[in-house]
C-alpha cells in the first residue's frame, strides 16, 4: 500500500488496531457467554442462590449458611475462558440438604471432597 503522506499511514494503523480491538472483544464476548447461558440456564431451574467458598466450606451469599461436604452435592455443569483473569472459570450447580439450590463459579472444579466435611 503506498501513502501519500504521514497522516495517511498513521490513520491506517488507527483502523486495523481499531478492527483488531473489536475482532478480540467480540470473540472474547462469545466465549464469556458461555458462563452467562449457563449461569440464566440454572436461574431458570430454581438455582437462585449464590455461592462462595471461604476456608473449605461452602457459604450461601444471601443467607451467610455454611454448608459442610454432606449437607451439599456439587456438580460442574459449564466452563467458560474469563479474559479479565485469563483463566477458566467453571460453573456449579450446588443442592442442599435443605433444598436450597444455587450456582458457585470459580477458577477451579470443585467436588464434594474440596469442601470440609465439619462445620
């Protein structure tokens, strides 16, 4: 390509570092997606409640009950790449022996022997 002058050529990297910008948001949108589906999938179920781990043991965000490895069952249903964290992310669905249902996200996959069994 030849440019007629400086500002022809400096213009040009503006676009292609803007259409690159964009390319890279929106793949990253894509792949955050996946979380989102899943995530409004599970509210759809009656996973309502939020989860988050401290110290081995899972705590309801909304209620602060702590629950043991055998009041819980924990399953891994979706993962998705985090581009803020550069990590991936894995989304839980977790039942409790109360009935109370709700999605835990981490960086980690999380099974019934990662939480503490004693309260």
């Amino acid at each position: 390509m030849i440019f007629t002058n400086i500002y022809d050529h400096v213009n040009m990297h503006f676009v292609i570092n803007h259409v690159i910008m964009y390319l890279y948001f929106r793949r990253n949108r894509k792949l955050n997606c996946v979380i989102t589906k899943s995530v409004i999938e599970l509210h759809g179920m009656g996973y309502d409640q939020d989860f988050s781990m401290k110290a081995g043991q899972l705590i309801c965000v909304q209620n602060s009950r702590h629950f043991t490895t055998y009041e819980v069952a924990i399953r891994v249903i979706d993962q998705g790449y985090d581009h803020v964290d550069h990590c991936f992310k894995y989304v839980h669905s977790i039942d409790t022996f109360n009935g109370e249902k709700g999605v835990f996200i981490t960086n980690a996959i999380i099974t019934n022997s990662s939480v503490s069994p004693v309260e």
